[in-house]
C-alpha cells in the first residue's frame, strides 16, 4: 500500500488562518465572563443599581438573538470570511466604545453593538476553521472546542484581573485583543466560496413551526433565563471583589468545560438525552433555590454557584444535541432558530430580575429562575416522545449510499470506517492487508458528520466531496489488487445514531468484521460512551477490530474501551 504510515498529525498543526480564527473565538467565548466580574464596581463607579447595570447583559444577548435570525443570510449571501471580518470589526469598535462611556446608559447601548458583532462572529467561525483546516477537520473541531473551553474558564480570570484595575480594562482588553485577531483574520484567512443556494432570511422563523424543534427552543429558552438570572444577580450577594470574583466564576467556567466535553456523552449514552436534562433541570433548580434561600450568606452562594457549572455545562451539551435529534431542517437553519429562542430567554431575564429585586429582595429573582428550571421539565416533557424516537432513529436518519461497485452479496467482507482526516488512507490500507489475510473483500465506508458544537453546526465536507474521497481510497486499492467497494455514511451530528447505522448495515450483509483507526480527535473522545467506535462495538454482530500500520489488529470489546480511555487520562 502507499498510504503514508507516519504517525498521526498533529490537530495543533495547522495553517495560520485556524489559529487566527482560533484565537479570535477564545476572545468571543470570555464575552459573558469577562464582564461578570466587574458588575458590582460597575454599579459603585456609575452610581447605578444592579437592575440598571444587569441592562448590559439584556441589550447584548436580545440583540444578539434577533441577529442569529439573519446571519446565515448575510453569510451565504456576502461570504463567511467577510461576514467573520465585519463581526470582528463590529465587535472591536463597540468594544472600545463601552470602555469609553461614562453612563450605564452608554455602556448597554454599545454592549447591542457589541451583539451584533458577536452574532455575526459566531455563526460563521466553527465553519470558517472547518475549511482551513489541514489534514481533515477533526483537528479543526478540537481546536474550536479548546476555545470554547479556554474562553468559558479563562474569561471571568482575565475579567477579574483587568477589572482590578478599572472597569474599564475588560472592555479596552476585549477590543484590543480582537483588534489583532481581526489583523490575523485579514492576513490569513482565504475566501471561502459561497453556498450555491443563499439561506433564507426568514427560514429560521420558519423552521419554528416544526414542533421538536419550537419544543427545544422554548425549553432553551426557560433554562437561559435561569442561567442568566444566576451570572447577572449572584455577584452582588458574594460582596467579593472584581479580582476574587474573577477566581469564583474561573472555578465555575473550569466545571462547565469538564461536565461539557468529559461527563456529558457518557451520562447520554447511558441514560438517554431526555431523562438526564430531566434531572439536569432538576439540580439547576435546586441550585437556584439554594441561592435564594442562602442569599444572605456569600459563602453559599459562592459555593452554590461554582457547582452549577457541573449542570450548566451537561446542560449546554445535551440541549444543542437534542435539537439537532429533532430538526427536520438543515442544521444551520436549526442552529439559527434555536439560537434565537436560547438568546432571547437570556436576554429578558436580567431585565425582568432587575425589576423584582428592585420592587421586593434580592431573593425572588432566583426563586423565579428556579421556577423557570422546573417550568423547563414539562415543557421538554411535551417533546419526549419526539426526542426518544429520535434518538432511536433520527428524524434525518444517517444513510449509506454506495460509491463504484458493490461488493457481491452473500459475501462475507471486513468493512473499514473511516473519516475525514490526514491519517485515513493509512487505516484503509491496514484494513486491507487484514482483507488480503482472510481472503475477503473490503468495503470502504466514509463517515461524514455535521458537526455540533455549542448552538453551532457545520457540514465540513459536501457530498461530492465525500464521494471523492471514497474514490481516491478504492482508485489506491486497486492499483495493488485490492477488491473494494465504497460507502458514504452521512449522519446528522449523533454519533451513536451513526454507529448503530454502521452496526446494522454489518449485520444486514453479514461482514465478518470491521476495522476502524484511531480518531485525530483522541482516544477520550473515540472510545468514551455514545461514540460512534463504543456503540459500533457494542452494536456490531461481528468483532470490531482496530487497526493501525504499526501494530497488529486489536478486537475492541468494552473491557478494551475502558482501557484504551483510561490510557489517555
């Protein structure tokens, strides 16, 4: 075989155009945290109330909602790279702006400038990584998840440090930070073509009208405003100041990205999406009553909210997974109306909490954000039977559609799966030297997912795109004698829904085995409970094997899962 056998590439190996955006998203995802911080000095140093000041996260999240409507539009119709150029740009100057002000007043109205931008910027950077990527975009999506991760948890630090200094600092230290992701942008950064079809303005009010995904939305939207009554009101109560804040909601970001990338999928893939949130929404709800009740006691609120960052981020997980589940329509579309309602309900919150703690105490706001949790649990109830039946068979179900000739039926084959990535042909080739070794015919199976992350989702690859590389992989092959016969498998974001496809359709044609590599995205990641090896290990009628071009073929069981996970950690 001539694949190349090298070890595999690096994900932090990439054009200077990936880190450009990389860093730019880092910056985004400190937005809420950063300020979170300097609230109460922002009260003290304007001589405004909590309710007043709590106005900057209500004009920043409400406008941010009304322009996810129209972002997909203005992208497709003017092109990704300058609708991340304008969001950067927006975001920069009204940035700056709001350091500069001397009112509340000034400050929540460049905080909606400040939406818009961030609107723009973040429907459009996973997928403007995503086409620079090098060597397949599985080192793209770790990329984007360690900033989303870095963001969450660096952001209330940064923000606690610089507003030890002024208020001002994370305002001025927000536009000048993306001043220069906004000069890499422009440097580095290609053209990316336009879709062939524009994007609908009014598609994501459309697509409303499906009810898993109006079900999702509404549920979105009562567990943001609880959320955001929590990161607008709990400062206040911890009498800290900005640097010990910072530290506080530091530990509280730490444990949205953990819960986020490491518990979710697997507490999934065990329970099921619908009864975890059930509970989820139930631990959230206590938490916040736990605020209320303590409210006079800084220490438990501080404790109270640092381990809401475990529910927030299975929370954030879940939820976005579970629209993708339920959505007849394309993903981004998806993205863009849940986006909407998820913005909105973290928009309104803040305003309507300032109004009740001004005319009662600072209690009854987060007794109405516990109430919101609760509200939350009959509202997804109203969409189990749409999230099960999903989730056993998704409403865009994962299909297989053959590429070149098939393989003779009533043939036993060794089926390999394969994504796209660098390191694909290698794990191709080894499958079919251990075709070549059991005398069977080889089947080339090419995954190709929609990404979702975050309310984010992205396509990284197209059909044709897909089925190139499927043809490269069998045009190899057979140029070393080599029978093969190729398959795409396009799945809609759920990994174990495209594992048990794979499962199945080894079972339906009797395969005698099937061979996956080891994923760019890791081995936490490619053997943890829900992904697409665990459930086609545990699904599949035949072995499972893993194959590399250094080592002999290993039989993946749950035992050897368990192993090759906990080597990783």
């Amino acid at each position: 075989m001539s694949a190349p056998r090298g070890r595999a590439v690096s994900p932090f190996r990439q054009p200077k155009a990936v880190w450009a955006v990389a860093f730019a998203c880092v910056i985004s995802f400190m937005g809420i945290g950063l300020v979170d911080p300097i609230l109460p000095a922002l009260a003290d140093s304007l001589h405004a109330t909590p309710s007043q000041v709590s106005l900057l996260f209500s004009s920043y999240l409400i406008v941010t909602a009304v322009a996810m409507l129209f972002v997909g539009w203005f992208s497709s119709r003017f092109g990704a790279k300058r609708t991340l150029v304008v969001g950067l740009a927006v975001i920069v100057v009204f940035a700056a702006l709001a350091g500069s002000t001397d009112s509340i007043n000034g400050i929540v109205g460049f905080r909606a400038g400040w939406g818009l931008g961030n609107a723009l910027f973040i429907a459009t950077s996973l997928a403007v990584i995503v086409a620079s990527a090098s060597g397949g975009f599985g080192g793209a999506i770790i990329l984007y998840e360690t900033a989303l991760g870095l963001g969450i948890a660096v952001g209330p630090l940064l923000g606690g440090e610089l507003g030890a200094i002024s208020w001002r600092g994370p305002f001025f230290g927000v536009a000048a930070l993306m001043a220069v992701a906004l000069v890499a942008t422009l440097a580095f950064v290609p053209s990316i073509p336009k879709p062939a079809q524009p994007t609908s303005p009014v598609a994501p009010l459309k697509a409303l009208r499906h009810r898993g995904l109006l079900t999702m939305g509404v549920m979105a939207l009562l567990y943001n405003w609880g959320f955001f009554t929590m990161l607008g009101y709990a400062p206040y109560p911890m009498k800290l100041n900005a640097h010990e804040l910072g530290l506080v909601f530091t530990g509280w970001g730490l444990l949205v990205a953990a819960f986020s990338v490491f518990f979710a999928p697997r507490l999934q893939a065990r329970f099921g999406t619908a009864p975890v949130l059930y509970a989820n929404l139930l631990g959230l709800a206590m938490v916040m009553a736990v605020i209320a009740a303590g409210v006079g006691s800084p220490t438990v609120v501080i404790v109270a909210v640092i381990a809401s960052g475990c529910f927030i981020g299975i929370n954030n997980t879940l939820t976005t997974q579970a629209v993708m589940l339920v959505s007849p329509v394309e993903r981004p579309v998806a993205s863009s109306a849940y986006g909407f309602l998820r913005f909105i309900g973290g928009g309104l919150a803040p305003f309507v909490a300032g109004k009740l703690a001004d005319a009662t105490d600072l209690s009854v706001p987060f007794y109405l954000g516990a109430a919101t949790f609760v509200l939350a649990i009959p509202v997804l109830a109203g969409g189990h039977g749409l999230l099960r039946k999903a989730e056993e068979g998704p409403v865009v179900t994962p299909s297989l559609t053959v590429v070149g000739a098939p393989v003779e039926a009533g043939v036993p084959r060794v089926i390999v799966a394969v994504g796209a990535h660098g390191g694909a042909p290698a794990i191709v080739d080894a499958a079919a030297r251990f075709a070549r070794e059991t005398g069977s015919p080889l089947e080339v199976v090419h995954v190709r997912e929609t990404v979702v992350v975050e309310e984010q989702a992205v396509e990284p690859e197209g059909a044709d795109e897909a089925r190139a590389a499927v043809s490269a992989h069998l045009a190899r092959l057979a140029a070393h004698g080599v029978t093969a016969s190729g398959q795409v498998l396009t799945s809609v974001g759920d990994h174990a829904a495209a594992g048990r496809v794979l499962a199945e359709h080894a079972a339906r044609v009797g395969a005698r085995a099937v061979a996956v590599g080891r994923s760019p995205r890791g081995p936490l990641a490619q053997f943890a409970d829900g992904s697409i090896t665990a459930t086609l290990t545990h699904g599949a009628p035949c072995d499972v094997l893993l194959v590399d071009a250094e080592s002999v073929p290993r039989q993946l069981t749950g035992d050897a899962l368990a192993e090759l996970r906990d080597s990783a950690v």
